[in-house]
C-alpha cells in the first residue's frame, strides 16, 4: 500500500488554466509590482486551497452525489485560480528579484496552461476517459465471468501455477490498447500546455522541477541507479534460482531475462508475495506484532499513539487536539469512506488529519507512522509562505515517514513494551530480504516507467515503438521480458500501469526510496550510533530529531539540496546509503549465489 498525500504543489501541476490571454503586456513590470503579485495570489490561493480542502475532506468521508459534486467545484475553483496565476507570473521573468520571489514565480510556473477554452476542455475529458478506461477495465475469460484488476492481482501474488499466472498477466495487459489513441492524444495535448509554459515538452516540465537542468536530472537518476545495481542484480540472480527449481529451467532461463508474470506483483514493481519461495531455510517467524497488537486488543487510537510518541520522543510537539477530533481512525460502519491512508493539510495553522481504516497489523502499524511523518512535514512548515509549504521536492514528503518507519526496529519495540526479548541477529537477514523485495526491487521499475515517458513526450519514441521502447527498458534495467509475443506497433503495455493511464510522475518514487536511506543514516549518525544501519532506530533521541525538524522547517522554501544538508551535512543524493542498510543482506546473497553456481557445476 502506498499511501497517498494531498499536496497543493502536485495538484497544481497538471492545473488547465481558465485565462483568455497568454501573451505579455508590453509594459516592463517593476519588481515592485512583482512583489505585490506574489502577496496577492498566495492571499487568494491559500484561501481557496482551504475551502478545496475541506469539500475534498467531506467528499471522501461522505460518499455522496452531493459531496462529490461540492469537492469537485471547489478543486475546480483552485486550478483556475492556479492556473491563471501560472500565466500571470511570466511576465516577472527575467526580472532582478530576491531569491524567494524568484523561487515563488518559479514554482508558480510548473503546470501546462491552455490559452484555448476548447483545448482546456479537451484535456480535461481526456484525463477522465483515460482514467475511466483504465479503472473499468476488465478482463473476461467467458463472457459473464468477468475479472476486475484486484482480483487477478491476488491470483499473481498466491498462484504457483505458471499457465493461470500467465493468462492474468496477459488478460490484464490485453486491455489498455482500447485507450492507446487516447493515450496519445492527451501526450501531444499536453505537450502543448507545457509549451505554453515554455518548456520543449511535458517530460522536460516533470524533470525541471528538480532545482537543475533537466538533462542534469535525467543524469543524476542514471548515477543513483548504477550506485545500486549491483544489489538488485544479486537479488535478481538469487531469485532466478529459487524461480528455476519452483517452475523450472523450460519456464526460468539460466541466463537472460526472466518473464515478468512470475514475480507476484502485475508489474513486478515488488517481490514481496515471493518471500515465502524466497525465505531462507528454516526461517521460522519467532515474533508477530499483529498477534501481539491482536492480542492487546490495541485499538485505532493507541496505534495512532504509539506513532506519536514516537515523534514526541525526538522533541517534536504532540499533535493538535483537533487532530485527534477531526480524524477518521477507523472504518464507520455506515457509509462508504475512502480507506486508503492520507494525510490532510486543511489550512496554515493547525488543522491537520489523517484519514485511515486502522486495524490492529504490523502492517497498518508501520503505515501510521509513515502517515504522520506527512503530518509532522506540514506542522513543520506551517509558517512558510504558502508557496512553499511543500516538500523540498516531490520525493520528500513520501521519505520522511519510511525514515521513521526504518526506525522500527526490535529494539524500539522492545522499548514500548510491544516485544520481550529482541532476536538474535540470524534474524536480520529475513527481515531485510522482506523489505529489499520492496524497497530494491522498485528502484529500477519506478526509474524507467519516466524514462520511457521522457522520451514518449519528446517524440523519441513514436506510438508504433510504445511496446518496443517498454520492453528494451525492462529487459535492460529489470532482466525482464514479456511472458509472450507482444502486439506489435498495437500495443500499450506501459498503460496497464495506473500512473501511466492517469499520467502520473513517477521519478519521485525512485527518489523517496533512496532518501529515506540517507536521511535514516545522516539521523542515526547524529545520535551516535556507530552499528549495523539496519539495528539503529532514533527513537528516544533528541539531537536526531532536531536535525530532521530543521529540514522539516524549511519546506520548499530553498533548492532541494539545502534541505538534504540540513539533514545530512551532504547536498547529494547517495545511494550508498542504501547498500550500507542492506549490506548484510547482500553479503548474505552472495554466498547464495556462490554455492548454487557451484552446485550447477558439480
Ligand atoms: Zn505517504
């Protein structure tokens, strides 16, 4: 589950415009006049942004007609108002200003605008049938036996089955082609709006909004994958072994790349469902959180408090008493809710909520606290100007409460009085292969579904070599290929993916996941902890927490690099990091890898 967070910055960035004019006044403005612009449009963007919020809190507490109808007039009210400021502020540029109005109009202008009502309409009808298409999607072995995409994903993640793995993978991958026009309408619509804004295409906005030259962005994202290939690739060779003896060297070639229905997950984005083929022998689980949790009969509001005083415990302030009266900790047994986890900003002072179906599980154990790190970034940067009440960049936000969450450590809940005795340290490797099948395995994935679009929007890559470019990019960065012949200059593999259907960025994945490493260990080198990264929690230590305040304080306010130092003393991204955690894991690997190409030898 990734929980989603509502966030002013990400909701602007694909806002159509309601403006008549695009081109600029022939007068030279003044960087007064800038300035006074600048006041004005956060005095009146904060206010209808708090208005959105509210409809869009009540839209999905109450499931109604009605509410969706109010929710959707007031997100309406803010993108116009988003987007007419987008243009309105480019006419300040090139203007000598302070360093904050540059970064305010900066961002300001990170969004496609269409000068022509029609086009704005359009691109509007089309993100909705895009999103439409793919979330009514279906397929149909008979005709009145219909599957939707939930239920073929649980037969990939329990089937051991290889010919019914494959005809889910490919029942759900035969369906995105019906809205492959669409798909390519909107690119070259969008294109257009991004145009407007003055940038060369939709993927050179996206990579932009990193405070460096988007050809530097597209770099940097190559240096950070090469830093961590060499896990992934141990993970990749270990889990071809395990895949050979489960289906066998007809199904799982020896070398080369491996079909992508066999790794438990649509997209093989994460491996987690194939732990238990790819658990070490005679791993026994000798704790479970959710018995214990299960057995306290810990309700939604003790398991919010105990993520609470994990923040508390870093020095950081309780949460408000309106936190705790406003949000909705668990499923109201008379109406319809959205459950997905998110976290709310309702306005600048101190109205923050989760929304959230807790249940006593380690698993919603670790969610809650990755929620309130949303909640903790917005108190943080509550007295920023509204602009820059945001996330450093766009991979923050989401980084911050896996931080914490790699904080959960045995040790911690030992500490809280949720474990009695911490294992011994045999138990690390189980663990850290659990969570490598998530947080390794994205790294590539989450990379290449915007490398593919960087080139898409550019028009590298032309509709007739959608599948082509797709799959060079799996095989190349995932060892992967297609389980079958593909179809051809028809196909759309790329739009069974929902983010590739709803057009959105994914780049800030990839980046969340290498953050969380470096800020995890930028804090538990700020404690004093000199162990094995993987055993560090924080918990308890204020000095830590006062570093990740300082970033906390900072929101958007300065290029992404400075928060990164205010943390972490570096102002790049490591992903060293990242190996340092899973260091064990991969020397652990190795030695796998080692005697099973001995054992194919003998
Ligand atoms: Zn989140």
């Amino acid at each position: 589950m990734t929980p989603k967070i509502i966030s002013t910055l990400l909701a602007t960035a694909l806002a159509a415009a309601s403006t008549t004019a695009l081109a600029a006044p022939a007068a030279k403005p003044t960087a007064a006049e800038a300035e006074r612009f600048l006041a004005d449009t956060e005095a009146k963007l904060n206010k209808l942004n708090n208005e959105q919020a509210r409809a869009a809190w009540v839209g999905s507490n109450f499931i109604t007609d009605d509410t969706e109808g109010i929710a959707a007039y007031f997100a309406e009210r803010y993108l116009s108002a988003s987007g007419e400021a987008a243009v309105g502020a480019r006419r300040f540029n090139g203007l000598k200003l302070s360093p904050e109005a540059s970064r305010k109009l900066m961002l300001l202008q990170q969004t496609v605008v269409f000068a022509d009502p029609k086009e704005r309409e359009q691109y509007a009808a089309l993100q909705a049938a895009l999103n439409g298409a793919y979330g009514k999607a279906k397929y149909c072995p008979t005709k009145d036996a219909c599957m939707a995409l939930g239920e073929m994903e649980k037969v990939l993640a329990n089937s051991r089955d290889e010919a019914k793995l494959k005809e889910m993978w490919t029942g759900w991958h035969a369906q995105a082609p019906a809205y492959k026009d669409k798909y390519v309408e909107y690119v070259a619509l969008s294109n257009k709006g991004a145009k407007q804004m003055g940038f060369a295409d939709t993927g050179v906005m996206w990579r932009s909004q990193y405070d460096m030259p988007p050809e530097a962005f597209a770099a940097e994202m190559e240096r950070l994958w090469q830093q961590v290939k060499p896990l992934y690739d141990a993970l990749h060779t270990y889990t071809r072994y395990k895949l050979r003896a489960t289906y066998g060297p007809d199904v799982v070639p020896a070398t080369g790349p491996i079909p992508s229905h066999l790794f438990g997950n649509m997209w093989s984005q994460t491996w987690t469902n194939l732990y238990p083929i790819l658990k070490p022998a005679g791993d026994t689980k000798s704790f479970d959180l959710t018995k214990v949790l299960e057995e306290r009969k810990t309700d939604a509001k003790q398991m919010t408090k105990y993520a609470e005083g994990f923040y508390t415990s870093l020095g950081m302030q309780k949460l408000p008493e309106s936190f705790w009266e406003r949000s909705l900790l668990t499923k109201p047994r008379d109406r319809d809710v959205v459950c997905h986890a998110s976290a709310w900003p309702i306005n600048e002072k101190d109205d923050v909520r989760i929304k959230m179906c807790i249940t006593p599980t380690a698993e919603d154990f670790t969610v809650i606290h990755h929620e309130l790190g949303h909640v903790y970034y917005f108190l943080g940067y509550t007295k920023q100007p509204f602009l820059f009440r945001n996330g450093a960049n766009d991979g923050f936000h989401e980084a911050i409460g896996d931080t914490v969450a790699l904080s959960i450590t045995p040790a911690y809940l030992k500490q809280i009085g949720l474990m009695d005795q911490e294992p011994d340290v045999n138990a690390d490797i189980p663990q850290l292969l659990e969570r490598a099948l998530s947080k390794v395995t994205i790294l590539p994935f989450a990379y290449t579904v915007d490398k593919w679009r960087w080139d898409v929007y550019s028009g590298k890559t032309k509709p007739a070599d959608y599948d082509k470019s797709w799959w060079q990019l799996r095989e190349q960065y995932m060892g992967m290929k297609r389980p079958v012949e593909g179809q051809g200059i028809t196909g759309f593999d790329a739009g069974a993916k929902y983010h590739v259907a709803a057009d959105v960025p994914y780049a800030r994945y990839f980046l969340a996941d290498m953050l969380q490493f470096q800020f995890h260990r930028a804090l538990c080198r700020e404690a004093g902890y000199t162990g094995p990264l993987n055993r560090c929690s924080v918990y308890g230590n204020a000095k830590a927490g006062a570093k990740l305040q300082q970033m906390l304080a900072m929101g958007a306010s300065k290029p992404w690099p400075e928060a990164l130092k205010a943390i972490s003393g570096e102002d790049k991204i490591d992903g060293n990091a990242l190996l340092e955690y899973f260091a064990p894991l991969k020397t652990w690997l190795d030695q796998q890898n080692a005697a099973f190409a001995a054992a194919e030898k003998k």
